[in-house]
C-alpha cells in the first residue's frame, strides 16, 4: 500500500489534489485541521494499493485478471450456495403446496425473489400445511417508520451506493417532518468533504426551509456537530459514496462515528439492483449502527423481490419508502402493509399502481 499526506488551504483542494495523484481509489486514512505556519489548513493522508499493471490482451485474460483480483472467500462462499441450492431445488416440489401457496410461489419467483428466500418459503409452507404464505413471510419483512417518535436517538446517518438518492431521501424527510412539525429543530449536515454536489442541494433546502447546516470535512467537525446536539431535535447526516475497497465500518472509525451510540444508520437502496450487487451491499455496507433500510425511486422499478431479499439477508426493517422525483409528498413511513401491497399488488405509497 502506498501511503501520501496533502496538505492544502481547503479540504476541497486537500481532496482534489488526493484524486488527482492517488486516483478514485485511494483510501482516506486521516483528515484533520492542522496549522501551518500560522495558518489553518487541511491535512489529509490517504493510501492506495500499489496493484502491477498486468497486460491483458485477450478476453481470456480480461477474465482472469478479474477473477485474480477477486476475494476468494466470496467465490468460494457462492459456490458453496450454488450448491446448496442445486440440492434443495429437486426437493421443492410444488405439488406438495396447495394450490393457492404454489400460485403464491410462482408469483414471488417471477418477482426476483432470491432463491434462498423461496427455499425458507417453501420449508415454511410444507411444515404449515394449507396455512396462507402470509403466515411465513410475515417474521422475514419488519418496519420501523421513519419518524421523530419512532427514533429516540439525534444523528442519522444516510448510507449507500452513489446514485441511490440518499441526499434525496434525507431532504424529502426533513420537509416531510418539519412540515407536520414546525416546531422540530432539524440541521442537516454533509460528510461529503465537499467534492459532491449533495452539499448543494443541502446547503439550499436548509437556506429555503429554515433548517440548520453543518458541514463534517474532519473529525473536529464532527465534535463541534456533537457539542451543538442540545440545539436540534435531529440531526440528518449525508454519508458520501464509499471508494470500491472501503467498508462503512472502515469509514465510520476513521471520522470518529463509530464510537456514537445515539447514531442510526440507514441504507438506501434501490429495488433494480442485480442480486450480486446486493450481496456486495450487505457485507460493505455492514456495521452494527445499520438500523433500516429506506427504499427509493419505487416508480422506476420493474419488480420488488429485492425488497424481501434485503430483509431476509440483512435482517433491516423498512423505515421508508420514496417515489417520484418531486422532493415533497414523494416519501412515506413505511408500515409493513405497505411492502406487502407493493410486494403483491405492485402498488405504490401513493396508491398508482405500477404497470
């Protein structure tokens, strides 16, 4: 691993000139104010693996540079269900179900509903006899919605991938909130260290709605936020897109949040992810601060297995559900009632029913 410190008059200059030498892969190890000669400025060290550059000529050599570069526990770990799978599928016979639970099956599988959740549906459902499929779904899909009197705790935090609308999602529920609530002190705040235009659209709806901004480019940042906790109700936290070898754990400690107990974490996801995608999602996004899971662009989507896919593999509850590109009256709390309808009746939180 190769290992650099920047320094610059900004964290925005620290981090541009971190991407201009170390590339989007680098890895923040450390980001504080420090003074120099005098002067504030930020000092940043980041690393990046030194990986050789392997000349790949061929398709066959495309493929096994990539195969090279995989983690092998994980390859190991899909073969190892692939064949579990391979075993149990022979013994899921449909004609052990009644006929309602086997249109129910049918019906999940041309969802996308994982394997391995159709595997625990049918164990269910042969241990049931003619009990409805409700019946086993029910324990595997919990919520929690997504409002003040629910939550208990001050920071929370918005995870996941880049595009999956976390900026979006933070800011629709603080006006959704303040708007039944005027009276709820709400700041939001961006972790993004200034490089995404997230700290905009914040910066401009807390400005518009009379809401409280912060912005986290170091851990003393983060003191400073924590110290201000009395002052606000809720605090939204705007995490940034994590590089492709970082985990949230990793980036939790190195700015200090791993230690804050009164922070929920939630991920935002949404349902077209492939299923290797989500895979990758439960173990980078793994972190015992993980409290729910908010799903978004609803309306976009062509099928909602996933939704019971992430609640059977990470065990989140649903807090919330967004649609829609307007930022208000385009997010719900969600109840388990409403995965179910969407689920099953592909109807949206706003009652549209999706084609």
């Amino acid at each position: 691993m190769r290992m650099k410190t920047f320094k610059a008059a900004t964290s925005t200059a620290a981090f541009a000139k971190v991407k201009a030498e170390l590339g989007e892969e680098a890895v923040i190890l450390s980001n504080k104010t420090i003074s120099d000669n005098g002067s504030k400025c930020c000092e940043i060290v980041a690393a990046v693996e030194n990986s050789p550059i392997r000349p790949a000529t061929t398709r066959d050599a495309v493929v096994d540079d990539a195969l090279g570069d995989a983690v092998g526990w994980q390859r190991e770990w899909s073969q190892i269900k692939g064949h579990i799978m391979a075993l149990m599928k022979p013994q899921m016979d449909p004609r052990h179900l009644s006929p309602k639970q086997k249109i129910a099956m049918d019906y999940l599988e041309r969802e996308d509903v994982d394997e391995t959740v159709l595997a625990r549906v049918y164990c269910g459902l042969r241990e049931n006899g003619n009990d409805s499929i409700m019946k086993v779904l029910d324990p595997m899909l919990k919520a929690a919605p997504f409002k003040p009197a629910n939550w208990s705790n001050t920071f929370h935090a918005f995870a996941g991938p880049g595009g999956a609308g976390k900026t979006s999602s933070l800011v629709r529920l603080a006006l959704k909130i303040k708007k039944e609530n005027p009276k709820t002190r709400i700041c939001l705040a961006t972790a993004d260290g200034g490089r995404g235009k997230g700290r905009l659209v914040l910066k401009h709806y807390a400005e518009l709605s009379g809401l409280a901004f912060r912005e986290i480019i170091t851990r003393d940042d983060l003191s400073l936020l924590r110290e201000e906790e009395k002052n606000f109700d809720m605090v939204l936290i705007d995490l940034p897109g994590l590089p492709a070898k970082t985990s949230l754990e990793e980036w939790l400690t190195l700015y200090g949040m791993r230690a804050m107990d009164d922070l929920s974490i939630h991920l935002v996801l949404n349902p077209y992810y492939s299923t290797a995608q989500f895979n990758r999602f439960v173990e980078k996004y793994k972190s015992e601060q993980l409290a729910s899971v908010i799903w978004t662009k609803l309306d976009e989507a062509c099928t909602f297995g996933s939704v019971l896919n992430m609640a059977f593999a990470s065990g989140l509850p649903v807090s919330a559900l967004s649609y829609g590109t307007g930022l208000k009256n385009s997010i719900i709390e969600a109840s388990e009632e409403m995965v179910w309808r969407l689920l099953f009746k592909r109807t949206l939180p706003n009652g549209e029913i999706q084609p």
